[in-house]
C-alpha cells in the first residue's frame, strides 16, 4: 500500500490555560493518542508520547519556545501509542507498576490490523469497531514500512504512585493511581482548578478497553466510582476531545451499568479488590 509522505507529523492545537493538544493526524483514531504539554513557571509537562512513528522531542521543544527550559514527560500508561516517543526525553516518568514494560516494550506497535493480538481483535470486533488494514494514511518519511514498525523501550528515569506530585513551579499536578485499562495506569489532578489529564482511564467518545492483557474489569470499575466522586472542571483524556463533569458522570453511570455485575461476582466469591 503506497502511502503520502506527510510535511508535518504532529498537529499542535492550543487548549487554554497553558495547555497544548498534539496529535498525530495521519494515524488512524483508535491509536491516535492525545499529548499534553503543560507550560509551568519553572519547567513543562508532556503527559504522554505518542507512538514514536516520527520524532517529537524537536515539536516539543519548537512549542516550548525557550530550548533549554527544563522538561519531564509523563506516561499513562504504557500502550504503544502513548509511549512510543518517550525514549528521546531526558527525564521520563511512568506508574512503578509499568515500569518494566516500559523497558521491555512488551505491548508492541503495530500499525497493521492484523498483526493485533488476537484478544485485541476479539475486543475491537464485540465493541463493532471496523479498522482499516494499515493504521496510516500517510507516511512520516520516504521508504517507511509499517509492517516493519517496532517501539523503542526505554528506562523510567523515575517512577511514580499514588499520592505522588509534580510540580511546575505555579503548577501541581497529584498523581492518581487509576487501574483498569492497565495495572499502572494513572492520572494527574490538578486540585486547584479541578482539571484531570486521565490517559485512557477515561476518554469522550470510544468504548473503554478492559479486556487486554493487564485489563481488570473489578478494579476499573473502582476508578469509575473514584472518577465519579471527584470534583472536575475538565477532562483532558488519552483519546477524543476534552470534556466537563456531567460527561464524565455519564461515561461512568453507563461503564458501571454493563460491567457492574462482575464487581458483585467478585465480592460473593472473596475476588481480590
């Protein structure tokens, strides 16, 4: 399949109150992840990776505007869309849980349908997801093969849990631990002004994913009822566009609706939490 060479990889979109949307337009929407960039008074946020089809440590810096200002990159989690650029960033941060996975690159790329692991392809077709072959409509440079695609891994220079804080200086972001999607899968509070980046704990519009490798529906549905709880003015998620409260109250009420049952099942048999 002979694909465009694209002139630009990412898209970058201003989201306000020093947040920056990038994307990477020419990927198809089920790996298209959001990338956060948060500007602080003494370093940025970048809140996810992307896929490493193309570099994004120079779209970065060209958006930071000052090349030396210091900079940390947070992953969700650790899916091949989020955090696939993540090894060109000097300091990269990611759930103590996933850390491992993260250097090992155990959850592959593949930007061809139909190198997808089978469990994958059996969620894709009971959510009635139709993909296309290839994942690309276009290409980040001559000669590239997407059959032939792989991550990078790379080392957490940092870990992170539950209670832990970043701070930008004006800016502090809580780390929360939201299993489900993945063991480690997390997210970043800011109390202040009640905004949350939520990777893939939640997003608008697509069907949450809970049954890949790592998935655990009990304890995902534990991080709907804490999601649901918690006091947002706006949801930054790992896919879709940003969204307020009451969304965020509706996506939980219809997750727990579907999947509720299999908490209580949990409970009557002495299921871990």
């Amino acid at each position: 399949m002979s694909l465009p060479i694209a002139e630009e990889w990412f898209s970058a979109t201003p989201a306000g109150a020093g947040v920056t949307l990038l994307t990477e337009p020419w990927v198809d929407e089920f790996l298209r992840a959001n990338l956060w960039l948060v500007a602080g008074r003494e370093r940025d946020l970048l809140i996810d990776a992307g896929n490493g089809i193309a570099p994004l440590l120079p779209a970065v810096r060209a958006l930071q505007g000052h090349p030396q200002k210091p900079l940390v990159a947070v992953v969700t989690h650790t899916h091949s869309d989020h955090m696939g650029g993540l090894h060109e960033f000097p300091e990269r941060l990611v759930h103590r849980l996933e850390a491992e996975a993260l250097a090992d690159a155990a959850d592959a790329a593949c930007l061809v349908t139909a190198q997808f692991p089978a469990s994958l392809l059996a969620e894709i077709a009971a959510d009635g997801l139709e993909l296309p072959e290839v994942l690309l409509t276009a290409s980040p440079r001559e000669g590239f093969d997407p059959a032939a695609f792989a991550v990078v891994g790379t080392t957490a220079t940092g870990t992170l849990d539950e209670g832990d804080t970043i701070d930008l200086g004006d800016r502090v972001f809580a780390v929360l631990h939201l299993p489900g999607h993945s063991p480690g899968s997390i997210g970043l509070w800011e109390e202040k002004t009640g905004v949350l980046f939520s990777g893939d704990a939640v997003y608008r519009d697509g069907p949450l994913l809970d049954q890949m490798p790592g998935s655990d529906v009990v304890a995902y549905l534990r991080t709907m009822e804490r999601l649901r709880d918690l006091p947002v003015s706006a949801v930054h998620g790992g896919h879709d566009p940003s969204f307020a409260r009451p969304r965020l109250v509706a996506i939980v009420e219809e997750y727990v609706a579907r999947r509720g049952d299999q908490e209580r099942v949990s409970d009557t048999t002495g299921g871990s939490p």
